[in-house]
DNA sequence: TCAGTTACTATGAATTTAGTAGTAAGTCAC
DNA sequence: GTGACTTACTACTAAATTCATAGTAACTGA
C-alpha cells in the first residue's frame, strides 16, 4: 500500500474521498487542489514538459513531480517518451483529462463575474470569433444549473 | 497586511493567485483546495452551522474556523446570527456562493464519468424528475466546451 | 572541453494541517 | 439551581506537507 508516493497524506485523504458516494468528493481526490488544477490548466494551454510547467507555474521541482506522477496515476495524465537518448518524457492529457476541461472553464466563468476586474486573459470561439461565457446547463431540460430545484437521492 | 489570518500562508499564495490575470488562478485563490469546495457543496446541501459542516466533513474545528472564515471574507458565505443568547452564527450563501454550483456540478459531471462506480449519490430535476446531467457550453454558440478550437488572448 | 539544457532527486527548514482537549455561554431536565 | 448537554469555538502540540536551494545524470552545441 502507498508504494509509490506513500509520504504524502495526501493520499490518504485520496482514499477516504475517493470512496464517498459523492462524485464531487471523489473528483477532488484527485484534484481538489490548485497545483493540479492549474496543471491541467497549462496542459490544456499545450504545455507538456517538466521544466515547461516549472517555469509557467513558479512551483517547486518536488511538488511538480509529486503532482504529474499523480496527475498521471489518476489517468487524467499521461507519460510519452519523446526522446530515448537522454530519456525524456512528456505529459499529454488524456481523454479524461481533456474532459476535464469543462470544469476549468465553469471556474473561471465564475472567477470573472466575482473577481473580473483589471487585465484578464480571456478566451475565444476560433471559429465565430465570440468570446467564450460558458454556462453549466441540464443536458436534458435545458435550464443552467442553479435555477431550479433539484432533488438529491442518497445511494443504498 | 494579513491583519485576520496572517499566519497562513494561504494568503500568500492568495495574492499572488488573485492578481494574475487568468481568472481560473483568480478563482482557485479562494476556493482552490478540497475542503473550501466540500463546504461550499454541504452549503448547498442545506448546512449552516459550524457543528453540522464539523460533522458531515470530519474537519478539525481549526480548519472549519479557517476556512469558514475565508469563504466569509471572500464572499461566497455570509454570517448570520440566529441567537443573541447565546451568541450563534450560522454561515449562509450569498449570491456569488450561489452561482458556485456550476463549478461543483461540472466536477461531479467529470466525477461520474470517469469515477462513477459503485454507489453514488444523484441529483433529479424536481420538476422533471429527470436525472441532471451537466454540460457546460458556451452560451453564445451552445456548442459544449471542448469540441471547438479555442483562441486564448493575454492581456495588454 | 566547457557552458548550457532538461528532468529530475536530496535535503532541511518553514509552514500548514490534524487531533485532542479545553473554554465560554448558554439550555434543559428534574 | 445543579448537573448534564449543546454549540461554537480557541489553545496547543504533533504530524505531515510544502518550499527553496542545491545537486545529479545524461546529454547537446560551439
């Protein structure tokens, strides 16, 4: 148990999240913190080497192997051999960590309602040129979430 | 400077997050750690209290203090007294508290996906009686985010 | 060959988090 | 009106995490 990165509790928090029936607690097992968030942030910006994400991030060696390795054991993350001699390795994103991108974007739709003022970097539709504002809506009703009641059913 | 909560480092990190312009590291300054998240669900669950977020969460009391305290300070909560004698407060959302649930239902969308095993805890329409099911899209266009290229533009 | 690059690991200090116990100001039962 | 209980905390200490700096390994390019 623990092998890999046993020194952190971390994953123990990891554990007893990981197996609430609340899918949000189990997300944040993951990446309930803002080093992995932003990592998935700058690898949705293209970003995919160590020193890469060093640099855009101004985060300790330590922190930033202790995160892509569990970024990476969490699949959102994946390791790809870019060059044999001298071993190097990149990280992509994987389908899940490309799904991930949804909630990044709900986050910062939210941060420039409440926390908009001053230069912000802002995003764009390549296609229609139209500035993103996403919007988190019932794929069945239609209706953003948060403006009608919901019902919440407990497992068992 | 740091005069309410100047022992945590936290607020070090807050402010280099809060001035940068990208509005996902503005957010995550605030609500960029698991438990600030798990408070924010339970208090869309309905909790209000100290006691009740100490109990659903099994969070040290310094830790609720802290938290609760920050989320105040930040906006997303607000305290109530509800009793003179003795002096209670409960902790309530305000209305950017409120229009955080896109971000905790887009996790629990990715949570589902990619985690959903076992028994989980569901949300229904009350209304409709259909299972939700969020996607978060840009409302100019509709299309979800993350099937179209985006153009990302830094300020200055 | 010698500085520079990339991707890390090692180490120890500083900071944060956790856990237990305690406090203040009550209420309630009898 | 006394003792048990409740609520919302704070104090304190120990444990764990995070940070910063330095160092290493395996190259490249001039």
């Amino acid at each position: 148990m623990n092998l890999v990165v046993s020194h952190y509790q971390k994953d123990i928090d990891m554990k007893n999240l990981s197996n609430q029936p609340c899918l949000i607690a189990r997300s944040l097992a993951l990446v309930g913190d803002a080093w992995s968030m932003l990592i998935m942030r700058d690898a949705h910006a293209g970003l995919t080497r160590f020193d890469e994400f060093r640099k855009s991030l101004e985060i300790a060696p330590t922190m930033l192997t202790a995160r892509l390795s569990a970024l990476t054991e969490d699949g959102l993350l994946e390791k790809r051999r870019y060059s044999d001699r001298p071993p190097r390795d990149e990280y992509v994103l994987t389908e899940a960590g490309r799904d991930f991108l949804p909630v990044l974007f709900a986050i910062g739709a939210w941060g420039r309602k409440y926390r908009g003022g001053g230069d912000v970097t802002r995003f764009f539709d390549a296609q229609t040129g139209t500035e993103i504002d996403p919007v988190t809506i019932d794929r069945e009703t239609g209706a953003p979430v948060g403006t009608r009641a919901i019902r919440t059913v407990l497992p068992g």
